[in-house]
C-alpha cells in the first residue's frame, strides 16, 4: 500500500512547492510615498461663514485654502474652528481651546452676529483685543479679517461696527483682510439663497482674496 501511494504523495509535494515558490512576486511591493510632515498649522476661527454653513466641509474656505497651500508647496494644516452662530463673545470664551490646537497662525473672522443683534461695537473691539493679547501671548501670528454691517443698522451704528476692525488691525499689528466676503457680499451667484451665507463658487473668491494675507503670515511665522 505504501508504494501505491508514493506517486500520489510525490505529486502532492512538487504541487505544494509550486504554490510556494514558483508562483511568488518577484517584484518588490511599491511603497506609498508618506504625506509631507506640516510645516505648521493654521487655525480658522470664526463663526457661520467660516464653518461653511449649509456646503460641504471640503468646499468651506478653511479645507480650500489648505488645497491651495498644499498645491503651493506650503504643507500647512488648516483647521476649521468655525461655530455657527457665534458671537465674539462665545468666540473668546474658546480661546484657551483654540490655544490647545497648538496654531501657528489664526485667522480671526468674528463679530458679524454681535453687529447682526446690534450690539455695542466696543464690545466687540473688546473682545477681539483681548484675543489678540491672548495668542501675541503664545507668540500665534494673527490674521484679522474685517467684517462690514448692513446699512439698515443705522448709519451711525455701521459706520461705527465697520471701522473697529481697521483701527484693531493697525493698534495692535496685526495682518489685516480689509473685508472678509469682499466681492461676495450681495451678490446673488456667490451666495446660498439665505443671501448672507457664501455658496461653493464664494469661497472659492474668498480664498482667492484671502491668499496674499496667509502667505504674508506664513513668511512672519518662518521669520520668527
């Protein structure tokens, strides 16, 4: 019986060593190239129109402009710290959150639901100052960008709101972005049908605007 079953047995081995050896790669596995260690990191600070309401989170300005440093060979980390609803009260209550992030640079859009309920534009300077204090503290680079009121505020009241944030930026040294939906506000293809909320194609034009203050931050933070 044994040598009935010699044959059997050889064939079996030979076909086991085929599967073991003769059919391996004999390529070497390609590697996946590893993704580029952050430069530093950007954190977008805001309210609604930073958090990209009612659009995806990949079409809000803060993942755009992260794609567009990236194509730039700028490997910054852009993070979206956007709270809909905010004020800049409820914005410097997260500032020791914001702190934990460990930013480089922040970009500090805050104050248009403070002046959408009409309330005292010093205290929105208030507030804003006191985060600047904060971050300088922690040696983040800041990039202010100014919001603007509709003129149904009153004109006293508007003209007031929209000049804090130029005196703010220039008092305290900040980087500053005149207006944060210049060629956006008010008009109707840039915007959701709320008509205050930038659609995709917006903040596409809010990037394009806000680009030249990032790379100027970025430039202040490798100089540091």
């Amino acid at each position: 019986m044994m040598k009935h079953n010699a044959p059997i047995f050889a064939f079996g081995l030979m076909i086991a060593l085929i599967l073991m050896f003769g059919c391996s790669d004999s390529k070497t596995p390609t590697a996946t190239a590893p993704s580029p260690i952050p430069n530093g990191i950007i954190v977008a600070m805001g309210d609604s129109l930073t958090e990209g309401l009612g659009v995806d989170e990949t079409q809000a300005y803060p993942a755009l402009l992260e794609k567009r440093l990236t194509a730039e060979g700028y490997h910054f980390r852009v993070i979206n710290a956007g709270v809909s609803g905010e004020t800049s009260s409820g914005a410097l209550s997260r500032i020791e959150w914001i702190l934990s992030l460990k930013p480089d640079i922040v970009i500090l859009c805050t104050g248009a639901n403070d002046g959408f309920r009409g309330m005292d534009p010093s205290l929105v300077t208030k507030n804003i100052r006191t985060m600047i204090a904060r971050l300088k503290g922690q040696h983040v680079t800041i990039v202010l960008a100014g919001m603007k009121m509709v003129e149904n505020m009153g004109k006293s009241y508007t003209q007031m709101f929209n000049s804090q944030y130029e005196t703010i930026a220039r008092e305290e040294q900040v980087i500053f972005m005149p207006f944060f939906l210049e060629g956006v506000a008010t008009r109707r293809s840039m915007n959701q049908p709320d008509g205050i909320h930038p659609n995709a194609q917006g903040y596409q034009v809010i990037v394009e605007n806000l680009y030249p203050f990032v790379k100027q931050a970025i430039k202040v933070t490798q100089d540091k």
